[in-house]
C-alpha cells in the first residue's frame, strides 16, 4: 500500500476570493476546473458548491464552497467540505480500508460521489483533522 500527498482542501465562503489569494498574492498557478471530471449532484447526493484549483506544480489547492449539509445529503457521518481536509492518494485503497478497520478507525465512504474518477473515503485523525484517502479509478 503506497500513499502520497495529494492535495489540500481549503473551504470558505467566497471561493473566487480565495483563490485570487492563493494564485494572484501567493503566486501559486491555476488549475483548470476541467482536470477534476466531477460527479454530477443530484438530490440526495453529491456536491454542487463552488470549487476551483491551484498548485505548487506538485500539490494540488482545492478551494471550495462550504456546505455544512453535505454529509446529511449523502447518508454520510462525516462532512469534508464543512472544515476542510489533506488528502492522500494510494494504490491501494482496500488495503487502507482494512487497516482503518483494524484499528478502529470508522470512515465515511463516498465513493465517487464527489468526483467520476477518484474513489474517496474520509476519516479523522485522533485530534478530529479530515483525512481524505482516494484512488483513481477507470474514466466513465
């Protein structure tokens, strides 16, 4: 099982004027919202917030629209864009699943509710900080 940084998820209010922030004042580059095929919403499920895209050229920003609804919507117990999150890519994701069994650790699984080519889970470290695992799977 192999995890690597991926990005982190910053949500606010006001999403152009975050990423003005990072990309104009801090000098990171854009990212085209197209490099990230959503998941369309639907009533129940998903997410439709506001989102955009910065990066370093390795680290991915993704700057989204706080919605504190999103957990409820999807039947979920954990809310990632209520605080925001890290995220972790791996090529393994059964593997991380079962050693968060293991220990105990409960998760919320989304799926590719969020986005069509990402498998995602969300869980909490023991301080309470949102952690994203994904992995990548076959383009629909």
């Amino acid at each position: 099982m192999q995890l690597e940084f991926h990005h982190i998820n910053v949500v606010g209010d006001d999403i152009d004027r975050l990423h003005n922030f990072y990309t104009n004042v801090l000098g990171l580059a854009d990212m085209p919202v197209e490099m990230f095929p959503r998941t369309e919403a639907r009533a129940g499920a998903g997410y439709d917030g506001d989102i955009k895209f910065a990066t370093d050229g390795g680290m991915q920003m993704h700057l989204a629209q706080r919605d504190l609804t999103v957990a409820f919507r999807n039947g979920q117990s954990l809310n990632p864009v209520a605080r925001g999150h890290i995220a972790f890519r791996t090529d393994d994701l059964a593997q991380v699943l079962a050693e968060l069994d293991t220990a105990g650790v409960p998760y919320a699984d989304y799926g590719t509710a969020f986005s069509a080519e990402w498998h995602q889970v969300f869980f909490q470290d023991p301080e309470g900080n949102v952690i994203e695992v994904h992995q990548q799977v076959a383009k629909a």
